[in-house]
C-alpha cells in the first residue's frame, strides 16, 4: 500500500525507535504499522476491528504510532516536504489562496466539537481548509462544528507553512485570499489586510454571479478528496489530535498524489 518512492519520503522523518534486547515481541516494523494507518484512513474500520491477517500489527498499535508521530510532527513535515517539491516542481500556484470550511458529525463528542447550527443542533466538528489556485491543500484547521468560518481566517493564512522548493526566501502567503459570503466582515478584511493580503470575499446580500466561484471552486475540490478517506467524513475519534493527525496525513496524501501525478 506505501510504494517505495512515498515511503523514501516519510521513513527519514520518523522517530528512531530505541533498540530493545532480551525476550519479548519485537515491535511491528515501521512501514507496516503505516499501513496499518492508511487501511484506516482508507477505509473508515474501527481500530480494534484492524484485521490481524493484514500483518500490519494490532489496531491500537497502529493507533499508538500515529499518536506518536504526530506528537513528533511527522504528518506536518512530510506536508512540508511534498509542498516544496509541488513548487520545485511548479505545480503549486500561489498566485492566490482560497478557503472554505466543511462540516463533519461528531458522534462520540471530545474536544473541538460543537452543536452545528447546519445540522440540527448535532454534535460535530468543522475541517478548515485553505488551498492555492489550483486546489493542492496548504493547511488545515479542527474546530468544532459551532464556530463560525470567519474566526478561522486569520489562524489557516497564519498556518501556511514557509515553502521551499526554490532559490530565495521560502514563500508563506498568496498575495490574495479568496472566500465566500460566510467571511464577510469588515473586521476580518482589516485583519487579512495587516498581514499584506488582499482579501476577495463575497459580500452578504448581494446577488449571485459575482464569478468568484469559478476561482473558489477548487476547495471545494480539495474538500472532496479529502473526504474521499472514509475516516474523515465522519469524526469516529475522541481526542482531537488523533483526528487533526488524519487530517494532516490526508492533505499529505492528497499532495503526493498530485505529485506522483507531475511525473507520470
């Protein structure tokens, strides 16, 4: 399931684990608990229900190393990693960046969750995202599914990584933002303004037609395939880490999989 090439990627980036000696089981190999991980992500199976025959290792081993290589931040610099060489590559345009947010149920609550007022008062969970022009994921955010979009608008341009790639400064900010009528505050404009963005927001009360969702569609996009992981379209997890770290290793994903694209 991890081909050779993405794994050269990840293995450098993941904590070295202490030799251990004497009787006992040794522990799963690396590559083999990410499987593990990416058969749940894929699939959307409990963690206990991770099938043994696989011989990825139990599900709550799996569910140990993701814990514990997001804790080292992993999944955030293999993100890095793969946008960098998106820009080498010149397949990220940051020309712009566009933002949007999705709402996903919660159904066994935890941190970072909130009565949606679009789904009846349900518990869930919000997932936002902000991509560059052509939709290639460049960070996301969990809140609960009560906060408004607009709060989120300042921490996602502040989430933008600095992306390598190429000769100079690494590249952090687009110099616009674009985002639907659910932004629309003058506080924020002023706020995005600050940090040396323009921000394209649909103004509340005007008509459709305004042609910004020709430009906005691609997180739309984006938002798809991320929720084309069948872990991500329902939040199964308590701990809002362990979903944060799915997140990110989901928008990994989707990066690597635009790049492997690049080059085929």
């Amino acid at each position: 399931m991890v081909d050779d090439d993405l794994w050269a990627r990840i293995e450098p980036l993941l904590p070295k684990q202490p030799a251990r000696s004497g009787p006992g089981r040794r522990p799963v190999d690396d590559r083999k608990v990410l499987c593990g991980i990416l058969f749940v992500l894929f699939t959307g199976i409990r963690w206990e229900w991770l099938p043994n025959e696989l011989g990825f290792g139990c599900g709550m081993t799996c569910w140990r190393r993701l814990r514990d290589w997001n804790n080292a931040g992993v999944w955030q610099r293999l993100h890095e990693v793969l946008l960098a060489e998106l820009r080498a590559a010149g397949k990220l345009d940051l020309s712009r960046a566009v933002v949007d947010s999705s709402h996903v149920r919660a159904l066994k609550g935890g941190p970072k969750t909130g009565r949606s007022p679009v789904d009846r008062g349900r518990l869930g969970s919000k997932h936002h995202l902000i991509t560059d022009a052509g939709g290639v994921p460049l960070a996301v955010l969990l809140t609960g599914g009560n906060r408004n979009d607009v709060t989120q608008l300042i921490p996602l341009l502040q989430a933008i990584p600095p992306i390598r790639g190429r000769r100079g400064r690494p590249r952090s900010r687009a110099p616009k933002v674009y985002a639907d009528r659910g932004y629309d505050h003058d506080k924020y404009r002023a706020l995005v303004r600050d940090l040396g963005i323009t921000p394209v927001i649909a103004r509340r009360g005007t008509e459709h037609g305004s042609g910004l969702g020709k430009l906005r569609w691609v997180v739309e996009q984006s938002f798809a395939l991320l929720h084309w992981f069948r872990r991500l379209r329902i939040r199964w997890e308590i701990r809002d880490d362990i979903h944060e770290a799915l997140l990110k290793l989901g928008c990994a994903l989707i990066c690597w999989r635009r790049l492997h694209h690049s080059k085929s």
